[in-house]
C-alpha cells in the first residue's frame, strides 16, 4: 500500500530563516507525482510545489524548492527566507500517475510557526 | 475563474439528522473526490467519482454516501451522522487520469453533537 510520513509534527523558525520540512514515501509505482500543500488558518488547501518522479531535477517555486531523493524516497521541503505567512500546515502527499483512481496519499501534516 | 464551491462552510446538528455537503465545480473535470481531515491523520479519501454515475468507496465510506448524476455537482450525504463524522471535509477536482493537481473547495467543518 502506499504510504506518506512526515515525522515532524511541529516546527519553528525564526523570520527570514531557512527551514527543512521532511517527508518520506512508500510507493511500488514507477510513475508518480509528489506534492506539498500549504493550509494555513483560512484552512484552504494550497498546492506549494510538485514533482514528477522521472524527473531528476529538483522542483523549486521562488522561496520554495524540494530535495527528491528517489533512490531514498525522500521528498523534503525546503524554505528560504521564511515569512510569517508562510505559518501553517503543510502536507506531503502522492499520487500514482495512470493509476486506477487519482487518490492522492497524504501525510499527517507538519504544523510550521514563523516566529517574528 | 476555476472554481470548487463547497456548501455550508460550517455546520453543527445533531445525530441522526441527514445532511448533505454539496460541491459544485466549473471547470467540467471528470474526477471528483471527498476526503476528511482529522488531528494527527491528514486527509483522507471518503469516495471518489471517475465521472457522471462512477462512484466507488475510497479509504473510509462508513456512513457516507454519493451521487454524481451530472458532471459538476459530487454531493456528500451523511444518511445518520454520527459525532464521529466531526471532521473537516473537503472536495476535490481534476482532470481523469491526469498529472494536473487537484483543486481544492475551501472545506466545511461540520460537527456532529
């Protein structure tokens, strides 16, 4: 079955500082995608980055990048410059592309507070 | 503007009383899904539709229902809430079989008492 872990139930960071968030997955599949979503307060679901597991290269979207391990299963999310907007939940999830459904898998969460 | 409209927002009632979260979408999308999200378990896939009349179970159906008889609407019923269907709830939409990512309705916190 396919699983997604984050380990890290909270986090902090100082304003402007770099933070790491991580996230490990489980998949048999050769085809997949990988996402992480930011929830912040307003509870919306905000997709952050993606990444497509036949591509080598890195994702990176402004402050936000990853660091995809696929040998590892490693799917980190990586923020520069934290802001305090950047305060909220953020979901590692995947999904197996040409699957039978489109089910994203999704992690426990990972809580980041920006602190000024 | 591509949407995913959710209806309520919130709710609190009481078991037993049958309700239904409805979710709309405009960008004529084939796959449409429900999933809750709780404490310590993150989202969770409810049902899912691969299009008008497919619907079949996801990871956690008990007490839930769908219909999907025209492409945009996916609604949830609750036949008998129960307060363990206190969940945050959230529908999501995308192209059928696709790499494009799922958009998201705003959620509707709904509490069972």
């Amino acid at each position: 079955a396919q699983t997604v872990t984050q380990s890290q139930p909270e986090m902090s960071v100082q304003e402007a500082e770099t933070v790491t968030l991580s996230c490990t997955y489980d998949t048999s599949e050769n085809n997949y995608y990988l996402f992480w979503y930011k929830q912040p307060p307003s509870r919306q679901m905000i997709l952050v980055i993606r990444q497509e597991a036949y591509k080598q290269q890195n994702a990176t979207e402004n402050r936000f990048s990853v660091n995809f391990q696929k040998a590892a299963k490693s799917f980190s999310l990586k923020i520069s410059d934290s802001q305090l907007g950047d305060t909220a939940m953020y979901f590692c999830a995947s999904l197996n592309y040409g699957g039978a459904t489109n089910k994203l898998i999704f992690g426990t969460g990972t809580l980041l507070a920006v602190q000024p | 503007e591509a949407q995913v409209t959710q209806n309520p927002r919130y709710l609190i009632t009481v078991t037993g009383k049958k309700l239904t979260v409805t979710c709309s979408q405009n960008m004529n999308h084939e796959y449409m899904s429900w999933y809750r999200q709780d404490p310590g378990l993150g989202l969770r896939q409810i049902y899912y539709s691969m299009n008008v009349e497919v619907t079949d179970k996801g990871d956690v159906p008990e007490g839930y229902k769908v219909s999907r008889k025209e492409k945009r609407n996916f609604p949830l019923i609750l036949e008998s809430p129960s307060p363990n269907q206190t969940s945050l709830y959230f529908c999501a939409t995308s192209p059928l079989l696709s790499n494009q990512p799922q958009h998201f309705g705003d959620g509707t916190r709904l509490s069972i008492l």
